[in-house]
C-alpha cells in the first residue's frame, strides 16, 4: 500500500543509488562548510520542478542555497534514521541524536523557533528557514517521480502552495534563497528571505 504525508506549514516559520551522500557529522559545535554539499540528482530534479512552476504562475525562479541545501540534507537523513511516524511530533521534528537543538514539532506550532533557528545552527546562514516536508513509500522509478509527486502533493494543499507561490500570509515574502533535501522517501525544501553568502551548492557531474 502507498503511503503518503505532507505536514502543513501555517506558522512563522529510497534507494542509496538514487538518493547519494549522506549528511556529514562534523564534531560538537563544528559548523559544516556548506560549499561542499554536492546536490544529488533527485535534489536538482525537486528545484527544477518547483522552479519551473513558479515561472508558470508567473514568479521569478528562487537561488539554489548551498547553506539551506545542506540544512535540508540533514534534515532528510534524520527523518529517515529517526523519525517514528504515527506520533505526535511531526516531519520539522528532529532528533536528539545529532550536533542539533532536538524538538517535537507538533500542530500547535509552539516549537517553531526550531525551525526558524536550524540555517543559524547548522550553517552560516543568519536568516530564518522555512520548510515543506512530504513523506511517500512509494518506490518510485525515478528522481523526476519523487519530485512531481511531492510537488503534486504540496499544491493540493493551500498551506504549502501559499507559501511555494507567495499567497496569503507569504504575498509579501520575497525569497532569496532556497535548499532541497531528498533521501529514504522524505522530501524538504527550506525557503530564506535572505540571500545565501556561501552561494549555491554543487552539483553532481559539473
């Protein structure tokens, strides 16, 4: 049976061969260098997707962010290592088992300064983060399937295509930068208000 998640955002805030390299865990306090996160091939094909549709409604493309990329990438891996679906704590959880701050995210929203903080905590980025997050067993045949289908998942629900096309509470949000994660069937992309200094990130092949 498919299973499928998405987790509305209202508030302030697979296969190895597919899916790449994991999320590095550099020591205690250690900010990682997010120049050298190299975006797989199911990342690229989730930004292209998701850029390509804003172009669509007539919005201008979001930069690739090497700094809210390799938050994403994090992310992605926690949720696959750690996250127990059926539970109160949502897909913006994370874990106590990394170099984080650990929170049960849940509906209410009570915890999103651990959200808005993550850029600060694992990368140079000083602006506030905002994520997306899908969830599908599904095994998907390609890196293009994945994308489309959480893209597809994420318009069918106005919280996340607000804040995907700049509606509602986001119609004045003007985001500079953007970062994608993809691994084990989860799905992030984080979106900033500020450009990212440390640029976008590489990609596999280039």
């Amino acid at each position: 049976m498919r299973k499928t998640a998405i987790i509305l955002f209202f508030t302030f805030f697979g296969f190895t061969f597919l899916f790449g390299q994991k999320a590095p865990h550099p020591p205690e306090g250690q900010i990682f260098r997010a120049d050298t996160l190299i975006l797989n091939d199911a990342e690229l094909e989730l930004a292209v997707q998701l850029n390509d549709y804003r172009r669509s409604r007539g919005l201008k493309a979001i930069e690739l962010s090497a700094s809210l990329s390799l938050v994403a990438r994090i992310h992605v891996y926690d949720l696959s290592e750690n996250y127990q679906p059926g539970q109160s704590c949502n897909l913006h959880s994370w874990s106590s088992g990394g170099y984080w701050s650990s929170c049960c995210y849940t509906t209410d929203h009570s915890r999103a300064a651990c959200m808005w903080d993550k850029p600060r905590e694992l990368s140079g980025y000083t602006g506030d983060g905002y994520e997306i997050a899908f969830f599908s067993n599904y095994g998907y045949s390609s890196p293009a399937g994945q994308a489309a289908d959480a893209l597809s998942g994420w318009k069918s629900s106005k919280g996340h295509h607000d804040l995907i096309v700049n509606k509602g509470k986001w119609d004045t949000s003007d985001w500079k930068a953007m970062g994608v994660g993809v691994f084990g069937g989860f799905v992030v992309v984080w979106f900033g208000e500020l450009p990212d200094p440390a640029g976008k990130p590489m990609i596999a092949g280039e």
